[in-house]
C-alpha cells in the first residue's frame, strides 16, 4: 500500500504574511530550506499532495486572480527543481463556517482514506496544532515544522501522541522520512514462549529485560548499551521443562525485529566489526546484507553459567543470524567462561552498532548491486 505525505502550504512551504493571505507576488517567499527539503523527498515513495485551507477563495475577500499568479509561481519554482505533486486539495472555506472539508477536517481527502493506502505510515507535514490534528483525524501521525519559541504543551495528550517529530529544520524533517522510523515491535507466541520484542534503532538506550534467566537478561542487556538502541524485551518460557525455548526463541524474535526495524537499509553502515575487547579476545564480524551464514568459534569449559547452559549460546546467536538475515561470524578466546559469553555480546553489539549506522545525507543501499 502507498504511503501519502499530506503537505501544508502556508508557513510550511511559503512564509505566511501577518494577514495570512498570500495574494501578490510581492508575499511570494519560501519558507528556509523547504526547496531542498523537498527535494530530498523526491527520492523517496510516498505519494505527495498539497493540502491547504484559503479562507474565502474565490470571494471577493481573496478573489482567484489574487491567489493565483503566486500560487502559480510557487509550483513553478519547485517544478524547476523536479518538485511535483501528486494532486492539490484547496479548502475554500472561512473558518467560521464549520465545513468538515476545512482542515483538521478529512472531507475533501476521502479518496485517500478508503483502505488503499497505508495511513499509519504517512505524514501530514504542517506547521500548526490543526495539521498536527489532520494526522490525528486521519490516523497519520504528523511531522511539525515548528517557529522559534513553539512548545509542545500546546498541543493535546491525542496531539501529542501523533506528532512524530517537531523541528525547526526542513533538513531534519526531510532526514527523518527519508531514513524512516527504524522501530519494530514483534509478538511471538508458541506453546512454548509468549515473546514481546521492541527495538528501537535509533532509541536513546532505554532497556527493559525479563526473560525469566538472569544471566540471559545480564547478557541481552549488552546489546542495547553497545549498539546504542532502545530494548524491550520480556518473555514467559517453559522454563519448567528447560532453559532451550527460551533462550532460543528470544533470538528468534530478537533478529526478527532488528530485521524489521532496518527497512529498506539505505543509508546504513551495512558491515560491522569488533576489535578484542577486555581479556577475553572476542571478535564479531557482521553482515546485513540479507544472506545467511554463520559461524561460531567459541569453547566453554564449564556447562552452566548462572542459569544458563553454555552450549546454549551458540544456538541463540545462530537462531539470532537466521532471523536477522546476516552473515554472523563469532570468535572468543580466555579462560573464564563468564567473560567469554558476555565478550561476545559486547562484540556483536559493537559490530551491530556500527552496521546500522546511518549517514545523514545518504540514501543510496550499501550495495553495488542495487538491492539487499
Ligand atoms: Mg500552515
């Protein structure tokens, strides 16, 4: 399904005037890097439309032959820099006539809310509470091109909950759609674990780990500290019967999320690795590239460590590696087997960390061949 950005005009692309009308050329002016911003969203597959409210047009208050020389000169400008949109929607109405075409209103934008498109995953782009409150009555969530001095407080518990981002930088805003919200969310139930995973890729570290096993839990926890994500991850096992399921199919939903939390991969890092870390000598090289294949050369002494079962580990990264569909090499040398596991966690983290990194300004896929 198509994804839509449903992009405000007024103070969004064109400076707004202090009478909010834009009705000479003289007023015509672009809002600081929304040339280039849209440019940069060009590249990208969402459907692009023009939603904008013009009080009285067509009235003698703002007559048609008034709006349209600039109007006409705005598209021009963009089209120039191979800027288009997919269609114009243009409510007409004064405010105070209460017509449900008016923004935040949806009745002029009823073709786009019949199920063929994907409105959890687009964006009104605006820059007042009302297009904050489109997204809301859409079921998009919003993207606002906020003044100096702007706060979210003014903005509603529902508002706030649909505004994905708030910035006074047309760059940043192209940035974030263009990278995409790298966060997954996966549900794995089976009659031998019932799994909630989130990930958060590019999260602020916030960590939440229960998975019934101490010590997984101690070493699960590595990762969202040295790959720099965000990790909710809680699990009820079987752990009556053993420690297997769990520690397996925690892997299972953990690579599958991480997977699902990459998208489309353009921009990242793509490959990983990590240097010898502490005493124990453990090495990780990581590919995202989508094929799989793993290794493991790893040697434990003792069977358990804590609560785990040291030949678990090998299963969980190699269940991890399928799920995450990468090539996963692991290799650690010591003697105490506590700092062998825990040396490979931090490896893998380390690798996973910089595979996912994204260079703002890139969107090409780490690929000479043109896909991954
Ligand atoms: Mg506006």
């Amino acid at each position: 399904m198509q994804r839509i950005l449903f992009i405000d005009r007024d103070g969004t692309l064109i400076r707004e005037p202090d009478d909010e009308q834009i009705d000479s050329l003289e007023k015509l002016s672009f809002v600081p890097g929304a040339i280039s911003g849209m440019k940069a969203l060009m590249q990208t597959d969402f459907v692009r439309l023009l939603v904008s409210n013009q009080d009285g047009l067509g009235t003698d208050a703002f007559p048609e032959e008034t709006f349209l020389p600039a109007h006409h000169k705005m598209l021009e400008t963009l089209a120039g820099e191979g800027i288009h949109f997919d269609a114009e929607h243009i409510d007409r109405t004064f405010e105070a006539d209460h017509l449900p075409t008016r923004k935040p209103g949806t009745a002029m934008l009823t073709a786009y809310t019949s199920g063929d498109y994907d409105l959890a995953g687009s964006y009104v782009i605006g820059d007042r509470a009302t297009d904050v409150q489109l997204a809301v009555n859409l079921g998009c969530r919003a993207l606002l091109l906020r003044s100096p001095g702007w706060a979210e407080a003014h903005l509603t518990a529902t508002q706030k909950r649909a505004l994905a981002l708030a910035t006074e930088s047309w760059s940043d805003l192209a940035e974030y759609l263009r990278r995409g919200e790298r966060r997954a969310e996966v549900h794995r139930k089976t009659a031998e674990t019932d799994i909630d995973i989130v990930v958060d890729l590019d999260g602020r570290g916030e960590t939440h780990i229960d998975t019934g096993l101490h010590f997984y839990d101690h070493m699960l926890a590595q990762l969202p500290h040295h790959a720099g994500i965000s990790l909710s991850c809680t699990c009820k096992g079987d752990l009556d019967v053993d420690e297997h399921h769990t520690m397996e199919d925690v892997a299972i939903a953990l690579g599958e999320a991480l997977r699902k939390a990459l998208g489309h991969k353009r921009g990242i890092g793509r490959y990983g690795f990590a240097l010898p870390m502490d005493e124990t000598d453990a090495f990780c090289t990581l590919d995202l590239g989508g094929r799989i294949d793993f290794s493991w050369q790893v040697d434990f002494s003792r069977e358990y460590v804590g609560d785990t079962p040291t030949e678990m580990y090998k299963h969980v990264f190699h269940s991890l590696a399928c799920a995450l569909q990468a090539n996963l090499h692991l290799k650690a040398q010591g003697e105490n087997n506590h700092h062998l596991i825990e040396g490979v966690f931090k490896a893998f983290a380390r690798a996973l960390r910089q595979a996912i990194s994204y260079e703002a300004g890139r969107y090409d896929l780490p690929s000479s061949k043109g896909c991954l």
